[in-house]
C-alpha cells in the first residue's frame, strides 16, 4: 500500500515556540507507522499574503490557483495549497485568542475559500479523499466554538472529518500564562489527547481511502448542489 | 474560451477605466488583453482588476478569474 501522506499546519504567531506547536511535533513524532510520511508546515515562517477577497467583486474572480498567488511571486501561499492537496491527512493547529481562532489560520481560511469555491461556483471538486483534524491550544476557553466555526469551513472546502475530529486544552483562566508549558509537558494525559487526535485522523485514513479487500483508492467526488448556487447560464 | 478580438469587444472593453491601466499600455493602444495576450507594460497586480466588476466582455464570454493584463487568459 502506498503511504498515507499527514500535513500539519500550525497557525500560531509564535511558530515553533507555541504550545500548539509543541503539542502538534510532538502528536507526529508519536506517530510510527511504518506506511505514514509526516510534515508541519509552520505557518509563521511564510511570507503569506492575506486575502484581497477578489470574492466579494465577483464570485467567478476567486479561482484556483489562487489569484494573488499567480501575481506575486513572493506568496508562499502555494506551500500550503500544494500542501493539502498532496496530502491524504490535514491536521491544523491553532491557538485561541478571545474565544476564536488565530490571525494566522483566519488568514489561512480566508485564502483556502478558493479551493471551496471551485466547488461552489466553478462546479470542480479540487478537494477531495482528504481526512481534516484539528488541534486547538488556549489559555482560557473557547474550544469549542474554534472547533465548530473551522470544522464549517474545512467540510465546505471539502475535508472529512473522523469521530471526535479535534483535541483540545485550555489553562487555568488565570493570568499566568507562563505556567501553562509545563503543565503541557507534564502532562500524561494532555498528550495523548493530541497522540490520539492524530493517530486517529491516519487510522481513520487508512480505512477510508483505501479498501483493505480491494486496493483500490478512494475516489469520491461530490459537486455541490447547494441553494445558493448562482447559475450563470440564467444569469442577467 | 477566449473571447473575439474583434472592434466590438474593444470598443465594449472597460480596461481604459481600470485602476491598473497606465499611460504606457494607453500609448501601446493595448486593451482586451482576455482576447489578445498580457501586456508589455509593468502594471501594478495589487491594484483590483476591473473586469470582473461589470466589463461586458467578461459576462458576455462568461470569463472566470481576472487580470488578464498580468495572467493569460489560457
């Protein structure tokens, strides 16, 4: 069986000092199967241009690629594009900051909105067979609304998502934020939390993309038939 | 699809109103690059394309994307 392929994208501003990246490394250097290739785009570390939202001109003018990342060169954009779409399984990770997601993967959503709307609008599945997953990391609360508001989008662009598809941990509420490393890395359970977040996102790839009696590879396609699709034969 | 290079499209073209259109592509009489190719001049992609935003040409030939001036239409 040929390997199942598992990207990380960590959105903190911190990069690799953050706690969500932490968590993330070390999630994936728990992985050991022997059919699995791992990678952590750490967003930070790219030049990523934010969203010039060419959508809300017109919803045909948002394609894929991208097109800031056809115009300026110096988009890095394209890593994490080419990423997901060379990868079996996408997990991301995020900090909370007031009850939402970080800057960084808002910035991420806001430029992945052209690979959902090559479904919504131009009618092409471009993602599609990938399993999502979510790691969310924060000093107080909110997981829960991060959790649902990314899962909204990453299943419009096209991710599947597995049974208790995030993992997630928050601090004491306090304002001692320097204490919440060591209890991460103190703590047995809080690991294998992420552990199991990200084994079980591949485990859940490996029973769905690939039939164990056949060989054969997953290859659904679905073309949205949502409502509020505009229709550009009838249009005015 | 391409749309026509015709003197209809050109005429009907919005790129002489659009933020990106220079002196340099006005003296090159370039325009209706969605029909022709990109321009020979240095043109600023930060600046927002116009021809989605209502060029007849672009709805007419039912287009997608933009910048033509900067990206060929293929």
């Amino acid at each position: 069986m040929r390997k199942i392929k598992l990207l990380g994208i960590s959105t903190s501003a911190r990069g690799r000092e953050s706690n969500s990246y932490y968590l993330m490394k070390l999630a994936f250097d728990a992985l050991k199967d022997a059919d699995l290739s791992k990678e952590i785009i750490v967003a930070s570390e790219l030049n990523l241009r934010p969203c010039q939202h060419h959508y809300s001109v017109n919803a045909k003018m948002c394609v894929h690629p991208c097109l800031i990342t056809q115009l300026d060169k110096d988009d890095e954009m394209r890593k994490i594009y080419d990423g997901i779409l060379d990868s079996d399984v996408v997990i991301f990770s995020t900090p909370i900051y007031w009850g939402n997601h970080s800057q960084l993967m808002q910035l991420i959503v806001e430029r992945l909105n052209s690979l959902e709307n090559a479904n919504s609008v131009h009618r092409q599945v471009v993602v599609k067979n990938k399993i999502g997953g979510l790691m969310i990391l924060g000093h107080e609360d909110g997981y829960q609304n991060v959790a649902g508001g990314l899962m909204n989008f990453l299943t419009e662009m096209g991710l599947i998502f597995p049974p208790q598809a995030y993992a997630a941990w928050v601090g004491e509420s306090d304002e001692n934020t320097k204490l919440d490393r060591n209890r991460i890395e103190n703590g047995k359970v809080i690991k294998e939390i992420f552990i199991d977040l990200a084994q079980n996102a591949v485990n859940f790839a490996k029973a769905v993309l690939v039939c164990s009696n056949c060989g054969q590879k997953l290859d659904y396609e679905h073309k949205s038939k949502k409502k509020n699709y505009i229709d550009y034969e009838t249009e005015k | 699809m391409k749309p026509k290079n015709s003197a209809e499209n050109f005429g009907k073209c919005f790129c002489i109103d659009c933020p990106l259109y220079t002196n340099c592509n006005k003296n090159k009489a370039e325009r209706i690059f969605c029909a022709r190719t990109t321009s020979e001049c240095v043109m600023d992609g930060k600046k927002s394309c116009l021809c989605p935003a209502g060029c007849p040409v672009y709805l007419e030939n039912k287009l997608s994307g933009a910048y033509f001036c900067l990206i060929e239409l293929k």
